[in-house]
C-alpha cells in the first residue's frame, strides 16, 4: 500500500513538472540578461543572471498588484452574490422557464471578449464607471456570472429534496432555506465558482485595456505593457513581473485546494 | 409558524444597484471639458510618472497656465481608444499618434487642420510632413522621426574580411552575407511578421527596387521580395525571421551570432553597449544609392473639440514642445528621434555628432501615407506584409504571392 | 400540510390551491407540484432578478450593438460620425466570399475539435489519477492551476520563444536526439498544431478541475460494490465512472468548446494568423479585421463575431437536445 502511494506520488510530481515546464521557462528567462534572450543555444539554466528585472518589477509593480487582488476579491464577491441566489430560484425553487434562463446564459458566454468590451465601453461613459476599478470588477463578473450560475444550479440540483422539505417543515421561508441550509452545503460550489471568477479577473487583458485605460490603479495584465514600448521590448522585466505576480496567488491556490479537499462531509451532496 | 422574511432579497439587487452609484460617484475620470486640465495620450508606456518625457511634458503645460493630465497606452490600442473617444464626444485634446494612423483618423473629422490650430509648420521638412497631409491639408506635426538602417557586428565582419564601406548595392550586400556565413557566422536578421513591423522593414527593398505601392506586382517588386527568399534560401537568414518582430531581431543581434541587422534609430544606444563593436550603413537600393526608407515616429495631433477656445492652449502646448531645443530633447528622450526641421537636425548634430547617418537616413526617408496614400495605405500594407509571408514561408512565389496581394489590396479598395 | 410564506414583496398567500405548479420539471424527471404556487414563483423570480437585471445591461446590448456593427456599414469615419449606411447582408456576403473564409472555417473546426479532444481527456485522465488521493495530490493538483494565473501575453510569448525554429528549446532537444529543426510557428504546415499545443496547454487546468469536482460527487458506495463484484480498475472506469460523468462531461465539453471558439490572444502572439493565413481562426480573423491592421473594418469583424455566436447557439442546441434524451432515459 504504501509503495503504491509513493509510486504515484512520483509519477504526479513528474506530470507536474511537465506541464510546469513553460512556466520554468518564464523563470529561466527573467534571469537571462538581454545579450543572451536569443542565443541559438539556449540555456537550460541561467548562467549568467541577472537580476534587473526583478527590480522593476518589485520596484514599479506593486500597486498593480494590489489593484489586481482588490479587483479579483471584487469580482468573487459580486459573481457569488448574483449567481447563487440564481442557481437557487433554478435548481430549488423550480424557476418558470429556467431551461431558457439556462440557454441565454449559455448564449451568454458565447459572446467574443472584444464585442462585449466595446458595448461596455459606451455604457460606462454614460453611467461615469469608465476608468474605475469598479467599473472592472462588474466588468470582469460578467466573465463568471454566467459560468457560475451553471455550476451552481448543477451543483444545487443534487442537494436531496429531504433536506430542503426539512427546513420548510421547521417553517424556514425560502430565504433561510436559501442561507441556513443550501449555501452552506454548496460550499463546494461556492469555492470553486470563487476560483475561476479570481483566476478569470486577475488574467483578464481586454476589459482592463479597453476599460480602465487611464485609470489611477490599473491591474497588472496592463502594468506589464510599461515594458512594451513603441520598437522594443523589456522581456526579463515583463517574465519577472509575470513571476512576481504568480507566486501569492499560487500560494493562495494551494491552501485553498487543501480546504476544498477538506470536503463537506455532513449531508454532502450526494447522486 | 409565521416568519418574517427579512427584505433581504433585494438587498442583493440593491447592493449591486449601490456599487454602480457609488462608482459612479467616486469615478475618476478626468474631464475633458475642465478649462484648468488638458488631456494628453501618447504611446509611451516605458516612461512612467516620474520620467524626464513626463515632467517635459508636464512643463509645457505649466507655461500655457493648465495641467496636463497624461496617459500612455500600447501603440496599437491608442488608434482605437481615439475612435471610441471621438465616437463618444470624449477624444483628449492632444494625442501622439504613430504617423501612418493619422490620415485614418483625419479621414473620420475628427481633427483639426494645422490652420484651425493656427499652428505655423513651415520650418517642417516636406517628406516628414507629408505623412500627415491628406487632401492638401496637414493635421498634425512630427514630434520626430525615426528609419531604418542596417547595423553590423565589426567583429564578424572584420573576421570575415568585409568591409562595410563596400556595401552599396544589393549585389555587394548578398556577396557580403556569402563571406560571413561561410565564415561561420550568421548572415543577416530582420523582422517580416504579419503586422505593419513587417511591411515597415520591407519597404526600404520595396523601394528601393523603384516599385511603388500601387503596384504590388510589378517585377520591381518581385525583384525586391525574392531578394528576401534568395537569402532565406541561401541560409544567410533564419527561418525565424518570419515570426520576428523589430524587438526580437534586435534581441538576436545582440547574442552576437549575427553579422547584420535591419533596425532602427531607437537601437543606437543599446548598440553602443552592447559586447561586441557596431557601426551602421545605410540601406542601400538596388542599383546603388540609398533607398529610401519608411518613417516611423510620432505626430502631435489635436482632435476636435466641442469648446474651440481649447485651441489657443493646446497650440501653446504643441509649441512649446516642438522649438528646436524641445526637439532635441526629445529625441535624446527617445532615442533617438530625428527632429523634423533642419535647425533641429544642426542642433542635434551638435549635440551628438555620431547620429550623422541617421540623419542622413531620415532626409531620405518617406513616409508610409505620402503620395496620397493616405488612407489607402493601410490596406495596400496588410496585402503586401501577406504576400511577404506567403513567400518566405513557401507556399507561394513571389511573384504569385504579389499577384495575390495585388488583386487583394484592389478589392479591399474597392 | 399547508404552508404560509411570505414572499419579498411582502405579500402574504395561502398554500394549497392556488394554481398550477411551475411547468419546467424538476431535475429528478418527476413533474413537481408546487402547494405554494404563485408566490413561489415569485419567490424564485425575486432570487433570479439580479441575475436578470444583469443579463439585460450586460449581454444584451453588447450583442445589439454587435449585430448592429453588422448591419451597417461601419467605416472608420462612420463609426466615428456615429451615420453609418445600412448594408443589409452584405457584410456577410463580403465574408462568405473573402479568401480568408474557407482556410479560418476549416482552421476553427480543426482548432476547436482537436483542443477540446485532447483537453478533455487528458483533463479526465488526470482527474481519475489524482482521484486516489496519495500523497501531495492535493498540492500538486493546485499546481497545475498555475498555467491559469499567467497573463495570456505571458504564457503565449513563453510558448511562442520555447517553439522559435532557432533558438527554442524544444527544437534544441529535438536536434539533440538527432531529429531535424522543426519550424514549428513558420511553415504552413505546423503553424496550427503549435498553437493547439499551446492551446491544450492551457485548457487542461479547466477541464481538470470540473472533472475532478464531478468525480468527487460519485458515492463511494458505488465503486464498493462494484469493487465485491469483482470489477477490474478499467471495468469500472469505463461501466461506472464514465457513464455517471455524462452530464458533467457534456457541459465541460460545451464550455469548452465555447470558449476555445473564442480564443485569440494564443494565436494572434504566437503567429498573428500566419504564416498568411494558415493559422488563422474565425476568431483571431475578426480581431485581426477590427484591430490588426492599420485601418479598422467594424463591420466585416462584428459578421465574424456573430457567425461565431451562431455556430455556438447550434452546439448549444446539440447539448440541450441529448439533455433532454438523458432525462427521460
């Protein structure tokens, strides 16, 4: 038993680290000074490191940094808040035309991230949220909302009717039923819906660039465009910067897997 | 049992609806109305709040009494941001523009004329002006100019016994490249990717063939791109160069493995620091001479606003930035910008005598939009950087692939 | 048993009979009915509405305003001056027609099938393996979400410099071994299968993670009892584990297939559609209308866009077809 554990253990550890490779790669080459980025040889390991840029990056992007979190914490909060409730009224409550409240947001995500950028764009000048950073967690939500509601209709379609005809006898009002009994037994759903609407807003370009150009904090998908100017490129400062950003929210992601993994085990959700 | 139900399910509803407001109320967008600030766009994220290019430019505001409020965006998005704006009533008062954009832009109304501005450009030199002068009418002034020329490595050529001075025509230039792979070393690199990079390094073979744009299948234009497949063929080019952006052929050259590059003025620092030693020579045309090479650099230009009173101050601030010292500095700012005007260029010549050849690079130079171009140019452009990568890659001859490209470039214009 | 309830617009209503129940059927397949009727509904509604409100500002009017940019004929001074002429179909005509349309359709489903394929089942096959929960699974599943966290320009331009014909490195290890330079991003012929590759890469994560969710919904008991009939590890893989995955691969399958339709940011910094146009997708060919080249087309982008949107309304449709086969079974 126990050499089979630690079998697999190899083999995941060996996966991993083929599909990290490019992510290595990135390392590799924010250490590469400039001379060396495309030597006909490449280096496996930097050599020669240099260590440039890594100070612009900790030293200029920071506060995108800081924008980015606020901006994808924003985006979780407003994605849970519209999409559970939603997931709720069709999977418990028996939504009249729920199957077509599912189709639309199906259409929903089909829209390209250009098309709905530029419709924003014209939103926002007239309600004022152009250049803000609310105006990009709503913004970016709407890249979620629609997957999270998914999730969590599926999600909430499983729970066993017992469970909510429990709390109706005890004479729970939809809205207890709602915060009492069904969120805290989709927590599963709910972390993992707060997971892509983080992952999805902290990578999110488009919306920032077409949204929050001038804005006084810009995320850092727009902060790494500093080192792309007009003919020329700073790329140990963008790979650094691309690192720099990387490595809390990966921390973040492995104490989180290890929580969700943690299960709900008490009326959990069963087929 | 009866329960009360907390009115909470609006609340969520209403939280939403309380977010927008307060954004809404806390939104920071500077107006462009406000008499006492001007917006300014330029494409130059690199330089950041605290650089010599902002406070420049913070400076020039000052002297016409307002504050400029500056944003810098990628270049690509900045044509874009100025159509949404202007689509919306919301274009800033003055944008730097990369010069083959411009005519796009006046095309639309969008901007002022030089005349509305009442800005005086006749010290400006015609072939860099030209770019911005559609239907007789300039809109806008270089704030500098920048070309291509060809930089090589004096180490690899010096051990391959080339001397750069013997480079005149497309012939020496090939026999050249021959002499420094056979010694070892890498031929030449250039950038040939499918944007408007690829066209730019391009054009100088293109012209200097004697073709024209409106043209894109005429032999001297065959001659120019299978110039360009010839040293693929022969090796004395990589293969990458059909993905290569200016950047990364630059980064290329710098490994040292190289003993030519095509790039530009903007490279003349990092040139001077890299490990081995360099020197430049001009790009020279088929039959000898310099041919003509693309301008690239950007245009101070003032979009049309609703208050026409703006235009006094903006006029100040255009001014302010383009007197011969402004010129000067901002061409060391941008490394290096050629001024636009022949004091300029004396003051430059000054200040960096060194910069010499691309001077003289510039004075040949032409823009991308001249001739009446203008707004043709753009789609004449995507065929041509088409046909380019047809051809190298080989799915097409050249001269096929210019065929294409011209029957392309005229449906697109209709 | 009657039940009161208020509902949040405060009005109060008696259980029992009043009126019909909801007519969607509930997900078990048994029709429900609802004692509690209208203020159910209402209930349901008042839990939705945000969601609604939201859809209604922001999905609606961008597709408006999308289908619109197709109507007309929006040249940059039109889009401008706000007075674009109406052009009916003929941007779509001017589509259908260009050269482009044949190489991006025949690219898009090449594209889209072969990522999805590959994603899934590697997703699948990773899913089922960390399934067994041996030691640091659970940290190392949480790294394979670290492609997720890159900014699309990063992981792109990483990939395009690891596949450069001269000084990648994957050709660098493929020359080691003795093979040939591969011109992975500039022959015609593997300009695509570089950016699938990439593509796959950065999907798996997302299939990985869904599956996963969807295998830790499967009962223990089910494989205990399969396990004391004597079922081996495919058996019970391939009778148990796939069929009771059904609805959740099929809606990782339409996601993805969505969102693969929409990619552009791989492609366009790995070879900008080239070279020429053999890499070019109906998605990066609207981009590359509307914002890659020096003169911006509206119109013909946004027909692109919407051809996209239809051809994920049929798939979509597809899906809600075996739905509802799966539901009466």
């Amino acid at each position: 038993m126990i050499t089979r554990s630690h079998w697999k253990t190899v083999l995941g550890t060996l996966f991993t680290a083929l599909m990290l490779f490019p992510v290595y790669w990135m390392v590799n080459v924010s250490l590469t000074p400039t001379g060396d980025l495309r030597r006909s040889d490449p280096n496996w390991f930097p050599t020669d490191p240099t260590f440039e840029g890594y100070d612009a990056a900790l030293s200029q992007q920071l506060p995108a940094l800081g924008t980015s979190l606020g901006i994808g914490l924003g985006c979780v909060a407003l994605t849970v808040v519209i999409a559970a409730p939603a997931g709720y009224a069709l999977a418990v409550l028996n939504l009249r035309g729920g199957r077509t409240l599912n189709f639309l947001l199906l259409v929903a995500q089909m829209i390209p991230a250009v098309v709905m950028a530029m419709g924003f764009y014209a939103i926002y000048v007239r309600l004022g949220l152009l250049n803000t950073v609310w105006g990009l967690i709503v913004a970016d939500s709407t890249i979620a909302v629609p997957f999270g509601v998914l999730l969590y209709t599926t999600f909430m379609a499983g729970i066993p009717k017992d469970l909510v005809h429990a709390a109706r006898i005890d004479g729970a009002g939809p809205w207890r039923t709602f915060t009492r009994v069904v969120l805290p037994v989709s927590r599963n759903s709910t972390l993992t819906v707060a997971l892509f609407a983080f992952l999805w807003a902290w990578s999110d370009f488009i919306f920032a660039s077409t949204l929050n150009r001038s804005g006084e904090f810009v995320p850092i998908t727009l902060g790494i465009y500093q080192y792309i100017g007009n003919n020329t490129t700073q790329w140990n400062a963008i790979m650094a910067t691309a690192v720099v950003a990387s490595l809390p929210a990966a921390i973040l992601l492995v104490v989180a897997q290890r929580y969700v993994a943690a299960g709900v085990t008490a009326g959990a959700v069963k087929d | 049992m009866r329960h009360r139900k907390p009115l909470a399910r609006p609340a969520a509803a209403g939280l939403t609806a309380a977010a927008l407001a307060l954004a809404a109320a806390c939104s920071s967008d500077g107006g462009s109305g406000d008499a006492e600030t001007y917006t300014w766009w330029d494409p130059y994220p690199q330089h950041t709040d605290d650089s010599a290019w902002a406070e420049r430019v913070d400076a020039c505001g000052e002297e016409a009494g307002v504050t400029i409020d500056r944003t810098a965006s990628d270049t690509t998005d900045l044509t874009n941001q100025a159509l949404l704006a202007a689509q919306e009533g919301t274009s800033p008062d003055i944008i730097l523009l990369d010069n083959p954009a411009v005519s796009t832009l006046a095309d639309t109304g969008m901007l002022t004329t030089v005349d509305e501005l009442g800005l005086d450009v006749t010290g400006v030199d015609e072939n860099l002006l030209a770019a911005g002068v559609v239907d007789d009418a300039a809109y806008g002034i270089p704030v500098g100019a920048n070309t291509l020329a060809i930089y090589y490595n004096a180490e690899i050529l010096e051990a391959a016994g080339v001397d750069p001075a013997s480079i005149t025509d497309w012939d020496t230039l090939t026999a050249a490249l021959a002499q420094v792979t056979g010694n070892g070393d890498k031929g030449m690199t250039f950038a040939a990717i499918g944007t408007e990079e690829g066209s730019f390094q391009f054009l100088p073979w293109f012209w200097g063939a004697g073709a024209d744009l409106r043209d894109l299948d005429s032999p001297e234009a065959v001659a120019a791109l299978e110039l360009w497949t010839g040293w693929l063929e022969s090796g004395y080019a990589p293969n990458s160069v059909i993905t290569n952006s200016q950047n990364t052929t630059w980064e290329e050259f710098l490994t040292g493995e190289f003993g030519f590059a095509l790039n530009g003025t903007w490279q003349v620092n990092s040139a001077a620091e890299a490990d081995f030693a360099t020197g430049v020579i001009q790009i020279p045309a088929r039959e000898g001479g310099i041919a003509p090479a693309p301008t690239g650099g950007e245009f101070l230009i003032a979009p049309v606003q609703a208050d026409a009173e703006r235009y006094d101050i903006t006029r100040q601030i255009v001014e302010c930035m383009t007197t011969p010292e402004g010129f000067v500095e901002t061409a060391t700012t941008f490394a290096y910008y050629v001024p636009p005007t022949a004091e300029g260029q004396e003051a430059l010549l000054e200040a960096e005598p060194e910069l010499e050849p691309w001077v003289t690079a510039v004075r040949e130079a032409k823009g991308r939009t001249s001739d009446n171009l203008g707004t043709d140019y753009p789609k004449i452009s995507e065929a041509l950087w088409t046909a380019v990568q047809h051809a190298l890659s080989g799915s097409a001859t050249p001269a096929e692939a210019l065929q294409q490209a011209q029957a392309d470039a005229e449906a697109a214009l209709g | 048993m009657t039940t009161t309830s208020v509902d949040p617009a405060g009005r109060a209503s008696d259980g029992g009979a009043a009126g019909p129940g909801p007519a969607a059927p509930a997900r078990d397949g048994r029709r429900r009915r609802n004692p509690a009727g209208a203020a159910r509904r209402w209930t349901a509604i008042g839990f939705a509405a945000p969601l609604l409100a939201y859809l209604a500002v922001f999905y609606a009017y961008p597709l408006w305003r999308n289908i619109e940019l197709s109507l007309h004929d929006y040249t940059v001074r039109a889009f401008v001056q706000g007075d674009p002429a109406f052009a009916g179909f003929e941007k779509y005509a001017e589509v259908f027609t260009s050269n482009a349309f044949g190489p991006a359709l025949v690219n898009t489903a090449l594209f889209t099938l072969v990522s999805i394929a590959f994603q899934y089942a590697i997703g699948l096959a990773l899913a089922v393996f960390f399934h067994a929960n041996f030691r640091l699974s659970g940290v190392l599943r949480a790294l394979f979400l670290v492609p997720w966290l890159l900014p699309l320009i990063v992981s792109s331009s990483t990939w395009a410099w690891m596949l450069n014909s001269d000084h990648g490195i994957i050709n660098s290890v493929i020359e080691a071994f003795g093979g040939t330079q591969i011109n992975w991003l500039t022959s015609p012929d593997t300009a695509l299968t570089a950016v699938i590759i990439a593509n796959i890469w950065l999907g798996v994560p997302f299939n990985l993670v869904i599956l996963y969710a969807g295998l830790q919904q499967i009962p223990a008991e089910v494989y205990e009892a399969a396990s004391i009939d004597g079922a081996t590890a495919p058996q019970r893989f391939w009778r148990i584990t796939f069929p009771l995955l059904r609805s959740v691969s099929a809606i990782t399958l339409l996601l993805g297939f969505v969102y693969t339709l929409k990619v552009v940011d791989v492609i366009w910094i790995m070879t900008t559609g080239g070279p020429g146009d053999a890499s070019l997708t109906l998605a990066v060919w609207s981009y590359r209308e509307a914002f890659g080249t020096g003169q911006p087309d509206f119109s013909p982008a946004a027909a692109i866009g919407n051809l996209l949107i239809l051809i994920a309304l049929v798939f979509g449709f597809v899906h809600l077809r075996m739905q509802r086969t799966w539901e009466r079974s």
